[in-house]
C-alpha cells in the first residue's frame, strides 16, 4: 500500500472541498442605526469570523446621514476635512477590520460598497472626491481600486456602486485584514460637501485552517518514514 500517496491524495481531495465552498457574506455594515452607539457595527457577520466596529482615521469624522443606499441611512465625512493626500500614512480614512475565529482562516472573494460625492449649498466643488481602497496585507503601501465621484446639482446625491475582486493570491488564506478607503477631495474648502458611503460588504469563505504546501510534505515525509519503520519490525519479526 502506497502510505504518502494516500495521504496526499486526502490533503489534495481537502483542498479541493475547501476551494468548492460557496462564497457568502462574511461582513457588512449598513449604518441603518443612525446616530446610535452601535451604527458603526456590522449588521451582518459570518460564520467564524469577528469583525471590529467600523473605523475612521484621525484626520476625519464619520458622521450619520438620513441619505443611504439602499438603505434609509448612511455615514458621510465632511469633504473640507478630507485634503490630506492619499498615501499609506494618511489620517483621513474609513475601514474595518475582520479576523477568522480561531482554527479558520480567510480566503476572500469581493469588497463592494456605495459611495457618492455631493453639496448642499455654497460653491460646488470643481474636483473629483477620491476614494482609494488599501488594505493591511502590504500596509496599504498600494492602491486595490481608486474610485472617483464628481458632484453634479446642489442637495442631489448621486450613487455609484463599487465591485472589487479580491481573487488574488493575497486575499487568500488569510487570518484578518484591515480595509482602509482613504478620502481625498483634492483643494475643496466648501463644508457643506460630503463625501458619502453606505453598504460595504465583504463576500468570501471562512473555512477551516489547511497546512501550507511545505507542512504538508513534512507531514507527508514523517508519514512516509513511520510506515517504512513499521514495515521493518514486521520484517524483523
């Protein structure tokens, strides 16, 4: 009996089962709350994942908003306080954090969310609002998606939808990542601008922890010399 091909066929037939998993929602935050202690919670958790509250950074406040979609609310940060420029040390960003509960990991499918750019009254602004999407995985040293939202007419909201693949290598087997959307609304002064974000969900798989390749020839080599010595005192006998 072949032992090491046995055993590597069932690592091989455990990842593809985990491959075969179907991706479903492991976070999302729709700030249906408004003005509450707990708006900034994820309305929607995973199974074997714990997300942390929604975040912002030091250079911006996140405020509730009565205009969301497609829910009834939303979070805005006021676009006269998003002028740092966007770089991995900036303070002017929004984000959350997700970890795998302990024994799984994460193996991510999709980042998606709504977001828009308007005023209220005073002088439009002329520049796009810059949301640009990093994440912890290089130390938002680089940009995942740079999504931009023009205003067009006072007191109108225009929505657009975001859709971010994560299929890459990076996003996969992973034990948490932080997500930061940094803000930037170039020279903008007017602080009736908003820049605004609703619904943000994370789709993919929370599936149990599987060594990595070299572990599994470890795993497969010390099964291997096991049966070899078991075979020999059988021998012997």
């Amino acid at each position: 009996m072949n032992y090491p091909k046995i055993l590597a066929r069932i690592g091989l037939g455990y990842f593809v089962f985990v491959m075969s998993l179907q991706a479903e929602t492991l976070v999302q935050y729709t700030f249906t709350e408004k003005n509450t202690s707990t708006s900034r919670d994820a309305s929607t958790i995973g199974a074997n994942v714990t997300p942390e509250a929604f975040a912002n950074g030091g250079g911006i406040t996140i405020v509730a908003s009565a205009i969301g979609s497609p829910s009834a609310s939303s979070y805005y940060v006021q676009g006269n306080d998003a002028t740092a420029a966007i770089s991995p040390t900036s303070p002017d960003w929004l984000g959350f954090t997700i970890s795998a509960n302990s024994g799984y990991e994460l193996d991510l499918e999709n980042l998606s969310f709504a977001y828009a750019f308007s005023y209220n009254s005073g002088t439009a602004p002329t520049t796009p609002a810059t949301f640009d999407v990093r994440s912890s995985v290089d130390d938002y040293g680089t940009s995942i998606a740079v999504l931009t939202a023009s205003v067009a007419t006072a007191n109108v909201v225009n929505w657009s939808n975001a859709s971010i693949v994560l299929s890459d290598a990076a996003f996969q087997n992973l034990g948490s990542i932080e997500f930061r959307i940094f803000l930037n609304d170039g020279a903008n002064e007017n602080s009736a601008s908003y820049l605004r974000l609703d619904t943000v969900t994370l789709t993919g798989v929370s599936a149990t922890a599987i060594p990595e390749p070299a572990t599994y020839a470890l795993l497969i080599g010390a099964g291997g010399l096991l049966i070899a010595g078991l075979r020999r005192r059988r021998s012997r006998r």
